[in-house]
C-alpha cells in the first residue's frame, strides 16, 4: 500500500476559482466595445487554464491542496481542494472555455443575436461554477456551486426568449433546482447530522467519512437522496430536462451541455461515491451494483433513442444521456479498470462531443436546418465540418487511437475485473448502437446525393471563428488516445492508496 497522501495548506486550488469569479464583471464593464468584451473571455480563461496546469506537477506527485476560505458551522466550511479527480474535470472545462471563446463570437456575430453582453457575462458564470464544483473541498461547497451553475445557465437555456425556449427554460429550472433542493439538500443535512462534518475524505477512497456505527437503512436513504439531487448526470429517468435544454444556442450546448454542467453532475457522483461514502461503504451496503446496471439502462435506452431523432442536437443530446451514463458505470464497478474508466471518461468524452454540437452548429448557421435527412452531399460542401464530425465519431464507435477507445477498454476491462458480463455487453452493444446513429450522418453528407429540391451550390463552410476552433478540438480528441496518461494519471493518483 502507498504512503498517505501530503496535504498542503495552499491557495492554489483558489485560483482558478478567483479568476473566473472575476471574468464577468470584466465583460460587464467592457460591454460598450465589444472585442474587448470578448477579449476579456480569451484572457481570463488563458489564465484560468494555466492556473489549473500549474498544480498539476504537484498533484501528480501525490499532494493535496486545500483551502478554506470561512467557517458556517463546526465540520462546514466553504473550502477547496485539489487532488486528481480535480484537476481531470478543471482541466477540461477551463481549456475548452479558451477554444469555445473563439466558436462563441464566430457563432453570435455570424446570427446577430441579440443581449450578447448578458450572453457571456452567464456563460462566464457558469463556467466559474464548473471550477468551483471541481475544487470544492466538501459536500456544501460543492452544492453552492451547483446550484450556482443551474441559476446562471437558466438565462442561456431561455436565450431566444420565445415560447419554446421559456418552456424549455422552466423545464431545466423545475428537473435541477427542484430535485437539488428535495433531494440533494437533505442527503447534505442527514450527512452532517451523522458525520459532524462534509469534509471529502482526501486521499483514500477506501473509506468514507461515515462512521463505523452509522444505521446502513439511513446510509442507504442518503445516497439514494444524493444520485436523486444530482440530476445534471442525465440518468433515467431524470433526463427529460437536457434534450429540451438543446434549443440553447450551439455554443451552449456545446461547452455547457456537453462539458459543464452535465459533467458537473457526472463529477459530483463520482466525488459522493468515492470521497463520501468510500468503497468499503458502497461494497457493504450492496450500493454500487444496482447504481451500475441502472446507469447500464439508460446507456442502451438513450442510444435507442438517439436513433430515432432526425434533428442533429436532439440526436446528439441522447447521446449525451448515454455516455454520461458510462461515468456513473464505471465508477460504480469499483474495480481498478471501471473507476479508471469511468473518471477519464469525463476528458475522453468531452472533447469529441463538444465537437459535434460544434458541427451541428456549423450546419444550422450556413444551412439554417438541424434536419439530418436534409444533409445528403452537405458534406462536400462543408468537408471541414463534417471532417470534424467524422473524426469525433470514431471516439464513441471506441475506435483506436481516438480518446473514446481507451475508456471503453477500461470499461471492459474493469466489467471483466468484476465478472461482470452483463456490463461488459452493455458497453459493447452501446459501441454498435453508437455506430448506427453517427455513422449514417456522416455517410449522408460525404458519400449520397443531394436530397431533390435542395440546391446545396449556396453553402459553404462557417466562418473560420467557428470551423478552426471545432476542428481543433476533433484533432485532440485523436491525440489524446496517443497519449492515453494524459487524464488517467490523475484518476490512478486519486486513486493510489486503494490500488
């Protein structure tokens, strides 16, 4: 067994929190001249992504950062924390904040939309709430940044201000709000009435925080109160609310509804399980079996789903709903290769999905249509977007070298680990089903002629603002599977002491 972990008194894990916190009143006072208002979302997510890389030597050497800013009540405190499985959520969303700054401005100029000032100022929020889930050091901190996230993506979810998206709007607030106060809430409370803190325990995921005596019913009661609160993880049947949030600008569902808000969720689950209740709670209790065959449900039926759906977002937004599934899986496995699996997801997923919003994107603002069925030959006209989209499906058809393959193995490998067959075909058949409903848009727009009546001579590639930055992204999600450490190392130093 590895030596403990070194707990360092540090402000680091402060910084990238502080910087975003700072970014939108930067926008706000610049809102009159609008590149430097936009200027302002380049630098401070720079900044916020070298403040992020800036721990990661030390985290990989095995130490913790905290913080802890003030004291509510004895056991809790708004504080923060850096270890591995920080720095894998971090990491993501504050360097995709940086290329979605670019796809941002290319998008809202392009399509002249309106409260554009209010539209980065919540963008920029939103994504201080994501580095605020990633570096809180406990549960109460981590709900305070949660419901921060939800609060200020409502304004962006209801964007277009028409019927449709106010409906969606109210839809989005009553799934995540309502349940994060019913649910989330309590389990918060009934925690601290039963541990006399909300501290994660840092450095062991081998043991919780629960003590030894706790009534397992109510241990039981608490986590079902914590998977219920956490809805942003889209699982069934708690996933209505992300398919309606599609009608959001693309930029939004893209680094939003694909990064982070819905892996705040997925990030949220992992930390519960491993640094609240511990893998010695979770095996005792018979918690993490029936937590995985339940996210292995919603894999298979979200992608069958996704079959159905002619309109790109609605397709990619049930895809959505099925990968984040494949977290919440593998991290319920509690073996070696499932939490690897599970946690690296987090990055493998979030850069070939970002790419395809970034895609659909691409196509409704040249062709003004989300119609699947409409795409026949589109693809010679826009080969850079739909090259983008084609090199981002081959990470979610598990194909080597792309960043998706090497979750899958580690799925499989950790299904296999637990002798757990079921799961394993699950993943399998979740590959095939993933192939049956990207595969055909790719094929539509390279390889079959033009839909009769639609005159594809008039469109061309999106302004470069938005191509360059998407295609960029479908290039590292290739990339990544060449360097398949890149986000395993924190997930295996998260880890250490149980492996």
């Amino acid at each position: 067994m590895a030596s403990g972990p070194d707990i360092i008194n540090s402000i680091y894990p402060i910084l990238p929190v502080a910087v975003t916190f700072a970014a939108p009143f930067f926008i706000r006072l610049l809102a009159k001249n609008r590149n430097r208002r936009e200027a302002v979302s380049f630098v401070f997510s720079t900044i916020t992504f070298l403040a992020v890389v800036f721990m990661a030597p030390g985290i990989l050497e095995g130490k913790i950062y905290t913080c802890t800013l003030f004291r509510i009540l004895p056991g809790m405190t708004v504080s923060f924390c850096a270890d591995g499985l920080s720095m894998v959520f971090a990491l993501i969303s504050s360097f995709l904040w940086i290329l979605t700054t670019s796809y941002n401005i290319g998008y809202m100029r392009t399509l002249k939309e309106h409260a554009q000032t209010r539209y980065y100022i919540c963008f920029g929020v939103a994504v201080f709430g994501a580095q605020g889930v990633a570096f809180a050091g406990n549960v109460f901190t981590l709900y305070l940044f949660y419901e921060i996230i939800t609060l200020f993506t409502y304004p962006l979810v209801a964007h277009y201000q028409n019927k449709e998206a106010f409906s969606a709007g109210k839809k989005y607030l009553v799934y995540l709000l309502c349940t994060s106060k019913l649910f989330f809430l309590p389990a918060m409370i009934l925690t601290y009435v039963l541990c006399g803190t909300l501290d994660f325990q840092l450095g062991d995921i081998q043991r919780g925080i629960f003590p030894a005596d706790a009534n397992p019913v109510l241990l039981i009661v608490v986590y079902v109160l914590f998977l219920a609160g956490l809805t942003k993880t889209a699982m069934m049947p708690l996933h209505n609310w992300l398919p309606s949030a599609m009608v959001a600008p693309t930029p939004v569902s893209g680094l939003l509804h694909a990064v982070a808000v819905v892996k705040a969720g997925a990030f949220s689950i992992c930390r519960i399980m491993l640094s609240v209740f511990g893998i010695d709670a979770l095996h005792n209790l018979g918690l993490n079996m029936p937590t995985a065959y339940a996210a292995g449900f919603t894999i298979i039926a979200a992608a069958l789903i996704a079959l159905t759906k002619d309109d790109i977002k609605a397709r990619i937004a049930y895809s959505t709903v099925s990968h984040l599934s494949y977290i919440v899986m593998g991290v319920a496995m509690l073996t070696p290769g499932g939490v690897e699996g599970g946690v690296s997801a987090i990055a493998h997923d979030a850069f070939p999905k970002i790419t395809l919003f970034f895609a659909a994107g691409c196509i409704m603002v040249v062709t003004g249509s989300k119609k699947i069925s409409l795409m026949n030959g589109l693809g010679r006209r826009m080969p850079w977007t739909f090259g983008a989209f084609a090199l981002a499906t081959l990470s979610f058809i598990g194909l080597a070298p792309a960043s998706g393959f090497l979750s899958k193995f580690y799925l499989i490998t950790g299904a296999t680990d637990g002798g757990q067959r079921v799961l394993m075909l699950v993943i399998l058949a979740s590959v095939l089903l993933n192939m049956a409903y990207f595969g055909p848009i790719v094929i539509r727009g390279f390889f079959m002629p033009p839909v009769k009546g639609v005159d594809l001579s008039r469109y061309a590639e999106a302004p470069k603002t938005m191509v360059v930055p998407m295609f960029m992204i479908a290039v590292l999600s290739i990339l990544i599977g060449f360097y398949p450490q890149t986000f395993v190392d924190f997930v295996d130093v998260y880890g250490r002491l149980w492996r």
